[in-house]
C-alpha cells in the first residue's frame, strides 16, 4: 500500500512488553479502563501521544555528547539560535523547558485582562495559559475543521469572515495577537494552507495585530502544502517552512513533537523589545536567558532536530506512516476523521460504537477494548477529555467522540503499524460485543488523565 519504506535503519533496539491477553484484561481493569493510568511495561504499541516520544538519531545522539554545561553562554545556545534563524527565519530566541514554557512567557507578556485571543481551534496548553493571563479566547477556525467527515484539504484555515467580525465586534485593540496554529492538533492534525496565511496576515496587518504561530508541527504543515497546494510541488519543505514563518512575528515551539527531542521547546520573535522583556520573566519561570530550563545538551540535541524535521524523505516517511494506517483502517470500513493528519489517526468512536449513547462513553470504551485486544495504547478525545462547564457544572457535550491513534516519530515500522490495524478491524467486526463504561472517579480538573471507569457489563469486550 501507500507507504514509504523507511529512510533510516536500526542500531539499537528496545525490548516491548508482550502481555497476554489475561494480563492485558487485569491490566486495564487495575487501570480503571483509562489508559492514561497503565504502566508503560503494560504497552505493546505505545499510540498515547507523538508528545517527547520521538527516537533521536545517531547525529542527535552524539550532540548530546557535546553539551555545554555553563550556567550562561552556552555555545548550545548559540547553535539552537542558529538553527533557529536559520530553519524558521525569526531573530530572537529564548529557550523553554517545554512548549507550554513559552506560552506561559509569551501569553503574560501580550494579553491584559478583558482581551481577545482568536485562534484556529483552541489547545488545552495554549488556551489556559491565554485565560490565566485574562484573555478570552475565540475560535476563528473554518467550519469544516469540526466535522469529521469534511474532506477539505486544509481544514486547518482561518475563517477570514470570523475573524474580520471578530476585530469589528471587540475592537482590533483588544486583540494583542492571532494564535496560529500549524497543524491544528485538536481538529486531527490537519493543515493550513499558505494562501490562507498569506491572507490572515493581511487582514491582521490592517489592523495592526500581530501574529504569533504555535509552531509545534510545523514541517508538517509544510509537508502538506508541498503535496496539496498548487505550484509548491517542486518546493523542499525547508523552503515552504521558512514562508510559512514569514507570515507571523513569532511562534511558540514544543520541541517534543516536530524537533525531534524528548525535552524542549522555544519561544521565538522578530520584535525586539518583546525579546527584551522576555528576557526578564524567563529569568523568573525557566532559568537564564541562554538556556531557559534546558541542559545545554537538551539544546544541542534540538538544534540538531530542527534541521532533521525539514528533511524532505524523512518529513514524506513520517506521514505516509499516518496515511497508511488511515487507508488500511479505512479499508477495513472502520470509522474516521477524514482527511487524516500528520501525527495522529482518529477513530470516530461515536459511529464506530453506534449502540452506545455518549453518556456511556465510547471513545474511552473504545480505547479501553483496543488495549484488552491488542496491548495497543492510545486515547479518549471526546466527553471525558471535555471535562464539565465551569458555569453550569454539566459534562459538555463535543461533537467529536474520538480515539486517537498517535504515531511517535521514528520508532515503530510498518509491521507494528499492521498490527494496530487489524486489531481495530477485528474489533470493528464484534463492535456489537462492547460495552459502555460509567465513571467511578472523577477529579475536578483534567479529569481524562486520572478518571476511573467500570464496564456497564459484565465484560469489556463480553460475548452478546
Ligand atoms: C504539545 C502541544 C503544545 C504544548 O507543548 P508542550 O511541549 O507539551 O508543553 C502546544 N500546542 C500544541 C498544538 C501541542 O500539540
């Protein structure tokens, strides 16, 4: 099928976990059915998140050896700001332990209390730090983007309509930026395209508001553009990335996810009393300006993914992994999110478990019955990830009720990728044998990492 072989090879392996399936049945019941709470020695295929999970290369490795342990000045610093102006183009850099370090720096620095922060979809991290410093965030994505069976190819776009209201409603004034995401996480992955950049700046200039990316998985962003948008076929992703950037002031980084590190991440801009003032609170919140919670090897080792993450075979590789467990799923008639994105698939657990009302939860009994068939590890993203209104107390109710399957980069090969697939098929075929779950413990905040469920019947996966 449609998947590029692997532009890398093996030198050192680790060993997986094989449970069988009485042990996987035990397991996830001693984890309250979330598999947020099994132990990792549980996990066959770890599918749970693409966030620090990367496999570092030989190149990378050796960086590490190379770490800069001062306190200020590291030379690591000053490679990461190289690959830094160099990769995306922006001037100032300043370090952060992970991504939400930077949103933390750059939300209390730009928002005052009673401002508007519109964005292409919220994410968890970014939305909280913008309400802790007083802003209110508004959703400018385009319609489609909440629709699971849209197959719009960025549908990760700014609604210019939206946001054109937005500034005419509240006043341009008092929206201190634009949160840009690339690509939209929450809405599957899913790209923007460079037109609609070009656009949104636009709009965004006349109006004085700047632009600042979460640029978590940028290249790909860029990967996308390369293979969906006209005349950028015979562009490297190297070079759409760097346009791409043109288009904001600056961008967030959690180097977790595109630059290939297991810690990290950035903060980075063109304005250079930003940067100055910058340079005071990070002092406060991470450490000093040069290495921002980092070891220098840390650095190093990102300095090093940064320029990995542009590489074109390995950008191509990366999601054609995505898109291949997508099709076989696909073909196997399970339900979900189309087009699929670059990092994750996403089950749409709602038509997947048609019996079951959303009140029995069937993205987190899907994710559960998935572990119990197969030791495959991945994630609720519906009702319980929504967690209740702070005003009326009542769960909210999201449209989408899905799994998702995240892919670390680098780290499994097609034979693991067969094996997720399958089991989901198989277990698509006896979806009539799964049950709902309620939940027996709910914590008041964040309640989908630490919940505890019990089936509504005997068994999990029982047999009619
Ligand atoms: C992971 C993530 C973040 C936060 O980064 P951390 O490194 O986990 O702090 C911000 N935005 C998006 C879209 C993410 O996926």
């Amino acid at each position: 099928m449609d998947m590029l072989a692997e532009p890398y090879r093996i030198k050192m392996v680790e060993k997986l976990p094989m449970l069988s399936r009485r042990e996987r049945e035990a397991a996830i019941a001693r984890a309250g059915y979330n598999t947020f709470l099994l132990r990792s020695d549980e996990v066959y295929i770890d599918l749970l998140t693409d966030s620090g999970t990367s496999a570092m290369s030989d190149d990378q490795w050796a960086a590490m050896m190379h770490g800069d342990e001062a306190y200020s000045g590291s030379r690591n610093f000053f490679n990461l700001q190289d690959s830094v102006r160099e990769i995306y183009g922006f001037k100032h850099v300043i370090p952060t332990h992970q991504g939400r370090g930077a949103e933390h720096i750059l939300s209390s620095l730009l928002i005052k209390p009673g401002d508007y922060i519109p964005g292409n979809m919220y994410f968890t991290t970014t939305r909280a730090h913008q309400e802790r410093a007083g802003g209110i965030f508004v959703d400018v994505i385009i319609d489609e983007a909440h629709d699971p069976a849209s197959d719009h190819p960025f549908k990760g776009n700014v609604s210019l309509e939206k946001l054109e209201n937005l500034f005419a409603k509240v006043g341009p004034e008092n929206v201190p930026y634009l949160s840009l995401a690339v690509t939209v996480n929450l809405a599957g992955g899913q790209p923007v395209s460079l037109e609609n950049m070009r656009q949104t700046r636009e709009l965004c200039s006349r109006h004085g508001v700047p632009i600042y990316f979460d640029a978590t998985r940028c290249a790909e962003n860029a990967y996308f553009i390369q293979q969906r948008e006209e005349g950028c076929k015979e562009r490297s992703v190297a070079d759409i990335l760097l346009e791409m950037m043109s288009y904001g002031d600056g961008c967030t980084m959690s180097g977790k996810k595109d630059c290939l590190v297991n810690i990290g991440g950035f903060l980075a801009t063109n304005d250079g009393d930003l940067y100055e003032s910058a340079t005071e609170i990070v002092t406060l919140f991470e450490g000093f300006p040069t290495y921002g919670g980092l070891a220098g090897r840390d650095m190093e080792a990102m300095a090093v993914g940064i320029r990995e993450m542009v590489d074109d075979d390995y950008i191509a590789h990366r999601v054609s992994q995505v898109r291949y467990l997508g099709s076989y799923l696909e073909g196997a008639g399970v339900p979900l999110v189309k087009p699929v994105g670059g990092h994750a698939v996403f089950l749409d657990a709602r038509s997947f478990l048609a019996h079951l009302t959303q009140d029995e939860l069937p993205a987190q009994s899907l994710a559960a019955a998935l572990y119990a068939e197969s030791g495959v590890r991945t994630m609720e993203r519906g009702v319980v990830s929504a967690g209740r209104d702070p005003e009326t107390g009542q769960h909210r109710y999201p449209r989408l009720e899905l799994v998702r399957v995240t892919l670390p980069r680098r780290v499994y090969t097609r034979g693991h990728l067969d094996v997720v697939a399958e089991a989901a098929a198989t277990l698509y075929q006896k979806r009539d044998q799964i049950s709902g779950l309620r939940m027996v413990h709910e914590p008041a905040v964040l309640r989908f990492f630490t919940a505890r469920f019990e089936p509504l019947k005997e068994n999990l996966v029982g047999s009619e």
